[in-house]
C-alpha cells in the first residue's frame, strides 16, 4: 500500500542517498537483487511495451482513468517480464504469474524449478524490483514526504513502540522516519505475503534517520530470532526502500557491498 500523495510536500531530508545503479546485497545468508525502474518514457516506447504483457495485464491496463496511472503499471510489468525472462531462460511474453490468497505476485507453476522469488513496488515515477532465490521476499519504497495526517497515520498503524521513537524524532526528522517505518513495515507484510491483512502493531521495526534498521520485534519473538532480515536503502534522492527476506533457522545476518545504502 502506498501512502498517499494527497495535501502533501515532497523533501529531501539529510541522509538521502544519491541515485546509484542496480545493487547485490547479501541478506541472511541469500543474494538479494535490487532493481530500480524509471516509470517516466516516452509514448512511443510504451507502446512497444505493451506488447510484452499478457491479456489480462492489458485489459487492467485500459480500465486506469489516467493515462499516467497507465502508463505507470504498463512500464513497470514489461520491465518485471524483461528482467524476468533471462533469469527464466523464456521470452517475456510467455512468463505467466500466480497470486496467492493476499494478492502477492508470485511465478506460476510451469516456473516452479527455478525457485525464483520475486516482488515489486512503486512510487510516482520510480519503481523496485527485488528477486531472490527460494526465499519470500517483500519490498516497498515511498517517496519522502511531508503529509499533514502523518502524526495521526502512526497513532494509528505504527505499533506503540514505533510510534513513541517516531514523536521522540524532531519535528525536521520526522518526514524521514515516518516513511523509513513505513517503508520497512510494508516490506515485511509483503514478503510474509499477508499484506494488511497482518496487524501492523504485532511487530517493530526501527524507523530513527542514522540508526541501523532492524526487525525488532515480531509477536512475543525478538527480532534476531523471528526468521526475517531486514535492508534499508534509497533507490533513488528523495526515495526510501526496505526489502525483507525470509532467514533460514541459525543463519546470521550479513551484508556484502551494498550499493545501495
């Protein structure tokens, strides 16, 4: 879920990394691939992309009231089926996807042996791709923002913990740990494949600019041990991005060269 845009202000808060390409990190033991997407090209270039999507995606795509919005969903599906398909060995156009119960995207059947993992999310004009291999994984990113609700938006989702860091942080600091908080929560409820169905309060994240992010809590487990890794990174100035993987029992957690960070 994205938050939205409405009655808010767009800022670059200090600690907002610069645009850099495609990074690696390795997370809990599995390589994660992180990929941004520019959502913005020209007409003429969205047309042939479409023509890698299937029916169903093109009949979505028509039903957006905004030729953005369409423009948007038809960019970010072709280049998830173009970064799909050397990683699958098939064209684009033959990749074919299942759903589970929450809506989670997911390869279907036909692509079981492959054991790849992927997800998606988008903000505005940018979006992420993540894969990893036999592990579920979530992503999310949000453009960092001043929302005038937004005090009133943790009261209500952010878990008691998270809520006090959050009115603990300076008035100048709080656009940035609002979205690193809901960045990272977004991620996990993604990757467990739940979506909002999973009461945000049932877990903490850390969510303070310069801290390092941490899954702190899930249920009555300690974060160390609840079976999840936790990355934050900026995709791009004025973005921020959480990925979470799924942890094999007794891996520690580590990252090697984060190009992004």
């Amino acid at each position: 879920m994205t938050v939205s845009a409405t009655r808010a202000r767009k800022v670059l808060p200090d600690g907002i990394a610069r645009a850099v390409p495609p990074s690696v990190v390795s997370l809990a033991g599995c390589t994660v691939e992180l990929v941004a997407i520019m959502l913005d090209i020209a007409a003429e270039e969205v047309r042939a992309l479409t023509q890698l999507l299937s029916a169903a995606e093109k009949n979505r795509a028509n039903r957006f009231f905004r030729e953005r919005d369409r423009r948007r969903y038809v960019v970010a599906r072709a280049r998830l089926r173009e970064l799909l398909a050397p990683r699958l060995g098939v064209p684009a156009q033959a990749i074919e996807f299942s759903y589970g119960t929450h809506g989670k995207p997911a390869l279907a059947a036909g692509f079981a042996d492959s054991d790849l993992r992927f997800n998606v999310s988008h903000c505005e004009d940018l979006a992420v791709v993540a894969f990893a291999s036999g592990r579920e994984i979530g992503v999310d990113v949000e453009a960092v923002r001043v929302l005038q609700d937004a005090d009133d938006i943790a009261a209500r989702f952010f878990s008691r913990r998270e809520n006090a860091a959050y009115l603990a942080l300076a008035p100048r600091d709080r656009p940035l740990g609002f979205f690193n908080c809901w960045t990272r929560k977004e991620a996990f409820i993604k990757a467990i494949g739940e979506g909002l169905s999973h009461p945000l309060d049932r877990f903490d994240v850390t969510l303070t600019p310069g801290e390092p992010e941490k899954i702190l809590r899930v249920g009555d487990i300690p974060g160390d041990r609840c079976g999840w890794a936790l990355h934050a990174f900026s995709p791009a100035p004025g973005f921020v991005a959480a990925v979470v993987v799924r942890n094999c029992a007794g891996e520690s957690v580590s990252r090697a060269d984060p190009e992004w960070n």
